[in-house]
C-alpha cells in the first residue's frame, strides 16, 4: 500500500495547506516587523513587535519566495529591512527582543522595557532569517547575515564550552547567570542554515568560516545528546552558568512559553529532526563527530513518542517530569508539528541511507523492529491529529489545546506565527539532507515555474 508520504493526493493537500498558512499570515505585517496575530487573525496591539515573531516570518516569507508565491518574496523584504532598520541596537549594537509599534519622533524604534535585553534566544532567529534570505536573494539579507554573525562570534558563543551565552544587558556588560538548551536548539538550527547559505554565497565547506557553523551546531549537539543518554532520553533544558542542570528551575512556573518546567515533549522531536539533518551534513562533507546522532534521534523519537495518548486523551501533553509523568497536560500544535518533522526527518535518514552509493560509508539502518520500519505509519497518525483537532480552516491552526482536546489560550493564546505549521506541511514535500530553506531553492531551479492556481510551484507534486 502507497503510504502518505508517496500519495499524490496527500502531497497536493500539504501544498494547499502550506500556501493557505502563506495567505493567512499576510496580516501579521506592521510597519516595524510583523506582529502578533490573534485567534482571528488579526494583530493584537496589545502585544509588541517581537524579533523573534518578525525573524521567524521572515525565515518563512523567505521560503514563499523561492517557491514563486505572490507577494512573498516583498513580505520578506519586508522582515529583513526593519530587522536592520529598527531591531538593530542603533548604540551598542546587537538586537532587541521587542519593539513598540509606533516609532519615535525621530522615526527610531522604541523598545519595550524588557526587549533591551539581548538574548541567544532571539539573536539564533536572527540567524535564521537572515540565512533564509540569502538563500533566496532577499535584498539586504547578507548585510544581515554579517552583522548577526559578528554579534553570535563577539557575545553569544562560548569556545571554551562550544554552547551559547544565554542573554545579556543591553551593553552586554551584564551576563545571566542561566544557560538553556531552547535556545541552544534553535540555535543548532540557524547554525544548519547559515552553513547551507554561505555554500551558496559560493564558499567551500572547507572555508573555516563556513564549517564553524556546523562545527557549532555538531557541539551543541553533541552535548545535548550525552545528556539525553543519560537521562533515559529526556533531556534537562535549564543549568546555571557553569552549565550544571537545575532540576527545579520553574517549579512555580511548570507552563512557561519558552522555559517550562520538567522536560519538554515537543524539544525531543525537536532535537531528533535536527540531528537527522546535521548527520546527513556531516556524512556529505567528511565530518566525524563522536555521538551517533541517528541512532540516540531514534531513542529521543521512540521515547516521546510514550507521550502520545498517555493520560488518556488524543495527543502529547506538554510536558513530563524525568520519570514520564505528565505535568502540563494541555497539547501545543507546535509539539505535533514537531512530531511530524521527526517523523519525516528519521525516514529520511533511511532514505537517504539506502541510496547511497555501495563504495561511500554507508549510514547504519536505525530504523527500530519496535516501529517495525515505519515512520511513515507515525507521520500519517500525526498528520489525521493534526487535521481532526488542530486545523481550524484552511491555513488556521490552534496554537494551544486543552487536555480534553479544546481550544485554550492559557500558554499561547491567539495564533502568533506560522513557522512550525508550515514547516511541518513542506517538509514531507521534499528531498532530505540540506536545512528546509536550502531544500526549496535546490528544488526550484527555475523561478518560473509551472503554475497551479495563478502560482508558481516547486517540483513536489
């Protein structure tokens, strides 16, 4: 039987749905960036113009771009000039967290009380948009790549533990004495796409500049990952400054956006999608690391994969403590999004394996006898979830469920980005191995492409 990911009825419905998120961020443009949408799709003014909203629309507005849909590629524009124009610390350099919406009288960005902080957090989506749109040769986005990458080298990364600083004072003389691995992860993620951007800017993989950046990502990762061995494959998120776990840390505050307490479901799959792809990256270009990042992703997806239904109800929980019992139970459709990207990502860790020429080393087979090599048997359980509770409409997903399965607004109210949503309907559509905005552009080799509906198309269907 064809399974969802070779089904072309299925791939024609991931691509609908992806334009549908497209359409339906449009809204979320400002003058300053892009804000915050709520659960009508509409800003709430109520909330500042966040980076790291603004970052990640660009990073996707960016990936519209390559596949020739209208109005994406001046969308991303868009993103890019007021990261420079107005995120940019015009005094001591680096970027704010948050913006007001309305300018001052000398036309210069206003931010928040707390958006002078400087965060990893914030600086790895940075990163990330500014990558993006050099892959799709947005204007100005390697003027930002260089201003982000001299910021991340100056404050952020710490040679000495090959991890991120956490955050820092508006002059960056004060540090937070807290490190964690959420922004660590997304850092691991902007690191795969700047790697994948400078080898377009025509830089060899063999350019110390441009391996550093998979050197970082294969660091973090690494460090990550002998933590998760050693905790049964969950993975502590929050340490002091010595890089020591504080087990405790949140304990008050168990449902934080960014640093819940316990460990984090959906970071798992996180985690195990993106090591799928620095593996394959450092199989291509001769780079040998010491964990095997495949074989502990596995164990990372078949261990989360214990939260699925597991207080009863369809879906993850939130979060768990270390022995698997769930603290937040409500369900996060980034959690699911996630889920299906690892989904995707370990089966095409395989793919990717089978098909290697018989002379090159060949990637071991990790798909487990337990998942009885099926991956695709969890995407498409993932996939009818998501379709049954999380899709509104077309294009509308609900950011947060409670524990019975309706919709909630305690953690994320509204619905504030499409980033994980889109991700997760395009990654299925492509070829594995290079970072998704790379994925698109070496798959639209012509931007004048046939069109479906007025558009132009990527070669997926």
């Amino acid at each position: 039987m064809i399974n969802a990911l070779q089904n072309l009825q299925h791939r024609r419905w991931l691509f609908e749905q992806s334009i549908a998120l497209l359409d339906f961020a449009r809204k979320s443009k400002v003058f300053l960036g892009f804000g915050y949408l709520d659960k009508n799709g509409e800003v709430d003014y109520d909330q500042p113009v966040q980076a790291w909203i603004s970052c990640r629309m660009t990073h996707i507005y960016s990936i519209g771009a390559l596949m020739g849909v209208e109005g994406c590629r001046e969308l991303a524009e868009h993103g890019i000039c007021t990261l420079l124009e107005y995120f940019e610390d015009p005094i001591h350099g680096g970027f704010f967290e948050a913006v007001e919406h309305q300018p001052d009288i000398n036309g210069k960005a206003v931010p928040t009380e707390s958006g002078t902080r400087k965060t990893a957090y914030t600086h790895a989506f940075v990163l990330l948009a500014a990558s993006s749109g050099v892959l799709a040769y947005i204007k100005r986005a390697d003027e930002l790549f260089d201003k982000i990458s001299k910021v991340i080298d100056e404050y952020f990364w710490d040679e000495e533990t090959g991890k991120m600083r956490e955050s820092f004072s508006r002059d960056f003389l004060e540090s937070e004495p807290y490190r964690g691995i959420n922004a660590n992860m997304h850092t691991v993620e902007a690191c795969l796409a700047a790697f994948d951007a400078q080898l377009m800017q025509n830089l060899s993989s063999a350019d110390e500049q441009t391996l550093n950046w998979l050197r970082r990502a294969n660091s973090i990762i690494g460090f990550t990952f002998g933590l998760a061995k050693q905790n049964d494959y969950r993975i502590p998120e929050h340490f002091d400054e010595d890089w020591q776990v504080l087990w405790n840390y949140n304990e008050n505050d168990k449902a934080h956006q960014f640093r819940p307490y316990g460990a984090t479901v959906g970071h798992a799959f996180e985690w195990a999608r993106l090591a799928c792809n620095a593996s394959v990256m450092n199989q291509k270009y001769g780079i040998r690391v010491r964990e095997n990042f495949v074989d502990i992703a596995h164990n990372l997806f078949r261990q989360a994969l214990n939260n699925w239904h597991c207080d009863g109800a369809d879906g993850f929980v939130y979060t768990t403590d270390f022995k698997g019992k769930p603290i937040v139970h409500d369900r996060m459709h980034w959690v699911l999004c996630e889920a299906i990207g690892a989904s995707v990502a370990l089966n095409g860790v395989e793919a990717a394996s089978n098909a290697l020429p018989q002379k090159s080393t060949k990637v071991a087979n990790y798909i487990a006898a337990e998942l009885g090599n099926e991956f695709s048997y969890w995407y498409e359980e993932f996939m009818a979830y998501a379709a049954g509770f999380l899709i509104e409409d077309a294009g509308k997903w609900h950011h947060q469920l409670d524990a019975e399965n309706r919709p909630a607004d305690g953690i994320w109210a509204g619905k504030p980005d499409i980033y994980h949503a889109f991700q997760s309907l395009m990654l299925p559509l492509l070829p594995f191995g290079h970072f998704i905005t790379a994925a698109v552009r070496y798959n639209s080799p012509d931007r004048y492409r046939p069109k479906i509906d007025g558009r132009v198309r990527i070669d997926i269907l």
